[in-house]
C-alpha cells in the first residue's frame, strides 16, 4: 500500500459569515493523481489555498506524511514540499519567463537550481526564456505557472484551473503534462473544470457541493456512474 501523502481532517474555512468548508475529509495517496470537482464556489479552491497555508482555518486539521501542518506558514509548507500553481496563473507579467521560473526556486539552493526538467516539458518556454512574461499567449502563461510551481521540485503539486481559458489542443498537452509528472513520482491534487480530462488522469475523484464532500471514489468507477455522467461529463 501507497504512503498518505497528504491528509485533510473535518476541514472548516469560513470566509465572515459564510462557511466555505463544512468539515471536508480528503486523503491523497503518494505518486498518485487526486481530484477536486465541483461548481464554483464548492469549495474547491479554498481547500487548495488552506493546503498551502495561505488561509486559516476555524476547525479541523492538514497532514503532508503525517505532519501537522494546519498552522504553518506558507513558505514552511513550501520548504515541505507542497507547491501551489494558482488560479489565474499569477506570474509576474513584468519579468521575463527565466526570471518567473528562477523565483520559483526560492526554497532551493542555487548550486541545485535546475530549469532542464522544465524545459523538458514545456520546449517552448525555453525558446521564450528572455521573453517578458506579459507578452506570453495565455497558454505559455499557464505553461510558465505551472512550470515555476516545478521549480520548486515539488513532493506534492497542487493545481488550481490548469485548463482555464486554454484551447482544446493547449489543454490535451496540459493534461498529458500532468500524467508526466505522476508517472516522475509526484504527487498531484488538482482543481478542474474540464471534468472529461480530469477523469482521464485522475486516480481517485472527490465531488464537492457547498463546501461539503458529496461523492467520492476511483476515477474508474465513478465516470460509469449515470448521475455523475449527466452532472459533470453531459449526457
């Protein structure tokens, strides 16, 4: 049996008065690909951003291979291992692709500091290394995201809308990254949209509605399921 890479325990995020997390449990497998979906405002994005210690939460815990690491600062969640490629790409526009990567490697030390594997996966950022990030397609900003999230050598790599606003081709290439990366050995918990790819590289599926988990299971089993199929994937 796999290692628990990670482990989220009666979960609770309130955002003021609204209760965004309602006490959510979810365990992640090493090497393996877990999934978050959902509508918007499930509470998929939330779970990520607590993960990373990016907020607080009013209740519940987050393991990374049995260490608590609920009140950790985001740099040490980092330094763990646990990398975030957020929502939105959040590069920095006015730096060049080489630079947004370097800053990526923060938590490493610079005789280590490595953008081949990078390169590797994504050639055409090595081409637009000198580029300002700004003057990307929005495909190479999602490419240089999640490439600067590699940077860091990641145990756990977390990814939130990799898909987003990508064409169809942009996304297969996105998805069969992602599939590269496990097969590497890292551990993915991903946030997605695009239920249908998702499904395809996913080993297990948590299904998340206001803030609770409604549906969990293997990718394999739960893409027969008709309601799932008729909510996420059409009929």
């Amino acid at each position: 049996m796999s290692k628990i890479a990670l482990t989220v325990k009666d979960l609770i995020v309130n955002y003021g008065n609204i209760q965004a997390l309602k006490g959510i449990n979810l365990s992640v497998p090493e090497g393996s690909v877990v999934a978050l979906l959902g509508a918007n405002g499930a509470g998929k994005t939330t779970t990520l951003k607590k993960i990373s210690g990016l907020i607080d939460a009013k209740d519940g815990e987050v393991f990374c291979y049995n260490q608590d690491i609920t009140r950790l600062s985001p740099e040490k969640i980092t330094r763990l291992g646990i990398v975030q490629a957020p929502e939105a790409r959040q590069i920095f526009l006015d730096f060049t692709v080489e630079e947004n990567l370097k800053i990526g490697a923060f938590t490493v030390s610079k005789d280590k500091i490595n953008y081949d594997r990078v390169y590797h996966y994504f050639p055409i950022l090595k081409e637009r290394k000198k580029q300002i990030a700004a003057t990307l397609s929005g495909g190479e900003q999602q490419m240089l995201a999640i490439g600067r999230a590699l940077m860091a050598n990641p145990k756990i790599l977390l990814l939130d809308e990799p898909s987003l606003g990508l064409a169809p081709l942009l996304v297969k290439e996105i998805f069969n990254i992602i599939k590269e990366i496990k097969k590497e050995g890292t551990t993915v918990l991903i946030v997605e949209q695009n239920a249908l790819q998702t499904f395809k590289i996913a080993d297990y599926v948590y299904i998340l509605e206001v803030g609770l988990v409604k549906k969990e299971g293997l990718a394999s089993d739960l893409i027969k399921d008709p309601k799932i199929v008729e909510a996420y994937l059409g009929k």
